[in-house]
C-alpha cells in the first residue's frame, strides 16, 4: 500500500511586499546586503482596469530562497511617510486590493503532482483555489488563509537562465535611473532599458575587439 506523502512542500520561494520606493529597496539588498538580483517581471496592462503598470523583482537570500517586491507606477503612498516603520502608512477599506495582495508567502513544491494534490486539499476545504496562474517559470495556485493573507503555493517550470538573470539585472539598473527622476512610467523604464542594452552590447564588442587585438598572431 503506498503511504500518502502529508508534507511536500520544500520551503519558502518567496516573500513579496509593495515598496513606494524601488531606489532604496535595490540599494539595501542590493548593494548594502549584496543579494544578487535574479528575476524581474514588467507587467503593462495587466489585470482590471485600474491595475496599474508595475515591475516585480526578486533578490537571492540563499537556499533558493528569495525576497521579492512590487512597484506600480503612479501609486501614491498610503497615510504618513514620516512615521519610522510605516513605510506602506496605516491601509484601509480604500485600499486596492492589488496592494493588499502584494504582501504574500509564496511556497514551492516539487511538481506539478504536487502542486495538483494541494489545489485538492484546498478545494476541499473552506479554503479553496482563487486563481491558478502560469507565469514566465513558474506555475502557482492562490488562496487567503483564515487572517486574510494571501498564500502562493508554486513549482518552477524551468530552470531560470543566465541571461535572464542578466536581463533582470539591465532591468533594475533601468528602474532605479527612472524612478530618480519625475513621473516614473512603464514606457521610461522599458526605453532606457533598450538603451542599456544597445550600450553594454557596444561596449562588450570593444572589449571582444581589444582581445581579439593584443591576441599573438600565430606564425
């Protein structure tokens, strides 16, 4: 007889919370902590129509464990900034539900077995599955605990690439430069990223052209 397995989960892949302020969250994890950025997904007209534009990026915390955030374009800060430790303010019934949901645990498993068994385990209970969602590696199912939190249950689809990572990277050099500056946009962040690129490939092709220089000639 096989034994049913009761635990498959395999730790935490994620924390998200919001942040009104990407320049200081990439400088703290970032460059103070040294937590490598290694996922970021730009999200344009996604959701209902009052969902705004926003970026999602993830540091590496170790363990195949990460600290995610979101910023959404144009999302003014919610109640006092000036109070330490109230960096979100005090939220309220006008909240936007996007915001709220923002702030969640996100647990992987294995496979999409597993993943299946606790989309089971959910729908039969109080609990059950809100939306299950195929994104750019993973796949995940969502639901609100009994305090309201929102819980992501997820598994990878595939390994996430070098060159995503390093897309990734392009990607927060561009969100930082144009969250500095006025009205941050979606448009502003995609273009200097574009303009990243076209720079870095020209600078990786000189420095291609100047090895390919000092090489000795075989006679």
């Amino acid at each position: 007889m096989t034994v049913q397995k009761e635990h498959r989960v395999q730790g935490v892949d994620h924390a998200a919370f919001p942040t009104f302020d990407p320049v200081a969250t990439v400088r703290f994890y970032r460059d103070v902590l040294k937590f490598p950025v290694v996922h970021s997904i730009c999200a344009a007209g996604w959701g209902p129509d009052k969902h705004p534009d926003f970026i999602h990026f993830f540091f590496d915390i170790g363990n195949d464990d990460r600290i995610a955030f979101f910023y959404y374009f144009g999302l003014e800060p919610f109640g006092d900034q000036s109070a330490p430790g109230d960096a979100w303010g005090r939220l309220g019934h006008d909240t936007p539900d996007f915001f709220v949901n923002s702030r969640h645990l996100a647990i992987h498993v294995g496979n999409e077995d597993d993943l299946m068994e606790y989309r089971r385990r959910l729908d039969d209970s109080e609990w059950p599955v809100e939306m299950q969602v195929m994104h750019e590696t993973i796949e995940s199912i969502y639901t609100h605990d009994p305090n309201g939190y929102m819980i992501e249950i997820t598994r990878a689809l595939r390994p996430v690439t070098p060159q995503e990572d390093l897309d990734a990277a392009l990607t927060i050099d561009a969100l930082c430069e144009v969250a500095s500056g006025d009205d941050p946009t979606m448009d502003k962040l995609l273009t200097r990223k574009a303009e990243l690129i076209v720079a870095r490939a020209a600078a990786w092709e000189d420095g291609q052209a100047g090895l390919r220089d000092r090489e000795p000639v075989k006679s």
